[in-house]
C-alpha cells in the first residue's frame, strides 16, 4: 500500500456517517445543522481524492496544470448548471402608476 488516500476517505465517510448518527438528532454537529455537516464531510471526501489525485500522481507538471483545468471545468460547469435550473422564476408585476401608450 503505497498511498493510503483511499483508506482515509472512507475513514471520513465512516467517521462522519457514525456522528450523524449518534448526534443527528440533536440541533447541532460541531455548531452546524446536521446537513450542513454532512454536506461538509461529503466534500471534504471530494476535496481529499481530487488533491491527492493531482499532488501525488506520477505525471508532469504541464499534466498536472491540465488536470486542474479539466477539474475546474467540471466544477464550473456543475455549478452553472445548477444555478441555471434552480434559479428562482421572475414574476413581474406591473405598478398600479404604469400607464399605457398605445398610439
């Protein structure tokens, strides 16, 4: 085992799935709703694999720049998807001072 990357993933994972059951049913984890923890320890995970994934490979430095690259792509386009969908609609409503001008 030359990179135990993986091994602390799923000790997070287990870790934080093991408060939030212990402790999710109380107001709060650490002073964050427990969602709000959950979606902490979820990301941290994502966070852990993409870093050692770019810092400890076996690639060059002009490959590692792409990877970055590709994974802010990815990120960017997650993000602008999901602003573009869950965006709240837009409702205008005319004043009671607008006024017609039909000719």
């Amino acid at each position: 085992m030359r990179q135990p990357v993986l091994y602390i993933a799923v000790a997070i994972l287990v870790i934080a799935t093991g408060i939030l059951l212990l402790f999710g049913g109380s107001g709060s984890i650490a002073g964050l709703a427990p969602a709000q923890f959950a979606n902490a320890a979820y990301l941290s995970i994502f966070a852990l694999l993409i870093g050692a994934s770019l810092a400890i490979g076996r690639h060059r430095v002009d490959a590692r720049l792409w990877h970055i690259a590709v994974w802010l792509a990815v990120f960017l386009a997650l993000a602008a998807g999901y602003r573009w969908f869950h965006q709240e609609p837009t409702v205008v409503v005319p004043s009671g001072n607008a006024r017609s001008t039909a000719i």
